[in-house]
C-alpha cells in the first residue's frame, strides 16, 4: 500500500474527533502534529499518546501568538524536550499578529533550542523569505529545517535549496492561483521535501471548500507528482523516506 506522512495537522485544532481523522486515513502512516502555543502543544501532545507510533507532536509558539513568548516559555521547554520536533515558530509579516521584533526574538530562541535539543524546526514563513532566510545563514540550517507550507517561487526555492533544508508542500500547490508554488517545487529535488496538510486549513482541490484533514494529504502528493513527472506512489516513497528521517518517527 502507498503510505504517506502527514508532517504538519493541527488534530487539536479541530472539532471534530482525531481519532475518527486518523482511522480514516489508513493510508497516511504518520502524523505530526505542531502546537501554535502552550496549550495546544500539550493537546498535541495528548493526541500522540493517543496513538503511540503513529501520531507524534511539536511543541513551539506560532508567529501569531509571539507576544507571549515570555509568558509561555517556561511551559514549552519541557514538552519541547519530549517532542520530536520545535515548532511550529517563524515570521509571518503578512498578518502581522504580533509586533516583528517579538517575532523575530521568539523565532531566533526556537531556533537556538532545536540546536540545542538536536531536533528539527518547523518554520512557518509568510512575507518573510529574506528575513528567515538572513536568520538561517547566521544561526545554521540543514535537513533539520522544515519550511512549512512552501509557498516560495524558484528564486527562493534554489536560494534555500543550497541552506540544504527540507520543503515542506502543503494544498496550495493544488490552487489555480498556485503556479509560483508549482514552479518553485519544479526546481526542488523530490529527495529534499516531504509534504503536510496543514489540517484543518487549506484544504487541497478537490476538497478546498471544507475542513482539512490528514486523508486528503495524498492531494499534494500527486500534484507533486504531476510536476515531476513521476508516478504518486515514487513521491509518497521519498517524501515518507525523508518525513521518517527529518522527524526520526
Ligand atoms: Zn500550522
């Protein structure tokens, strides 16, 4: 059977009931899922207990919610010890929730733990290619850096592709409006990325008008596939290769 790794599903920010999400995703062998702040990193965390072997959690504080990073860190350290990965953080200047500098001191912190821990990062990048990009090149990067939800154009793709970080596709390489996406992952090797749903967001085509969920993850894979031009079962075997190494699941 073609089994694919859902890197990056927010199952505790869903209404409805994670454990009906992962049994009728049969074909999705692992999950990720990444806390936005304290409380739904240890929701995360409860759901990977849950389902031990299948499901694992991250444990970070979103852009969004960067202003309380002095708050909430305290709370984070130990369950980010225990996960298998530091996330989700990053820069996010489009929304702009919280101010850039609380951002980019959260951000540059995470960072700095994942090096210390030895664990990947998930890094959500909104309007902030350069900025990311600058905080790579002086505090370190590798496989170990997983950008979350790629949505960057060939420019930045080849610019990050030599950082040697890990791309991660999620359902907007399946938009019409998607095309910069689409040529972006054209220039990426499919050994380097590894692909997510972003439950229960951004839904992929043809399911974009209702909630996500880890099932539809094969969505992204074959749109992946389409432009490779290789066979969906080719790019579920590498991306799950390298989700399974990245994660160490
Ligand atoms: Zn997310």
């Amino acid at each position: 059977m073609v089994e694919w790794v859902d890197t990056h599903c927010h199952l505790q920010m869903d209404t409805r009931d994670p454990a009906i999400l992962l049994n009728r995703a049969g074909h999705v062998r692992h999950v990720v899922v990444p806390g936005v702040d304290l409380a739904s990193s240890i929701a995360a965390r409860e759901i990977a207990q849950m389902a031990p072997g299948r499901a694992f959690y991250a444990a970070g504080l979103h852009p969004h919610e960067a202003d309380r990073w002095n708050t909430e860190r305290d709370g984070l350290l130990p369950l980010m010890e225990e996960a298998v990965a530091i996330g989700e953080t990053g820069l996010d200047f489009y929304r702009n929730l919280s101010p850039a500098e609380a951002q980019m001191e959260s951000f540059v912190d995470h960072h700095r733990m994942a090096v210390e821990m030895v664990k990947p990062l998930i890094v959500h990048c909104r309007d902030a290619f350069r900025q990311i990009y600058e905080v790579l090149e002086e505090h370190g990067a590798g496989p170990w850096v997983v950008l979350h939800c790629w949505t960057g154009g060939p420019k930045w793709s080849k610019r990050f592709l030599e950082m040697g970080v890990t791309f991660s596709f999620a359902g907007p390489v399946t938009y019409h409006t998607g095309d910069t996406i689409r040529r972006g992952a054209a220039v990426i090797p499919p050994e380097r990325v590894v692909v997510e749903t972003d439950a229960p967001y951004l839904a992929p085509e043809p399911h974009r008008r209702g909630p996500n969920e880890p099932r539809y993850v094969n969505f992204t894979g074959e749109a992946l596939a389409r432009i490779w031009g290789m066979e969906a079962t080719e790019v579920a075997r590498l991306t799950s290769e390298r989700a399974i190494g990245v994660f160490d699941l």
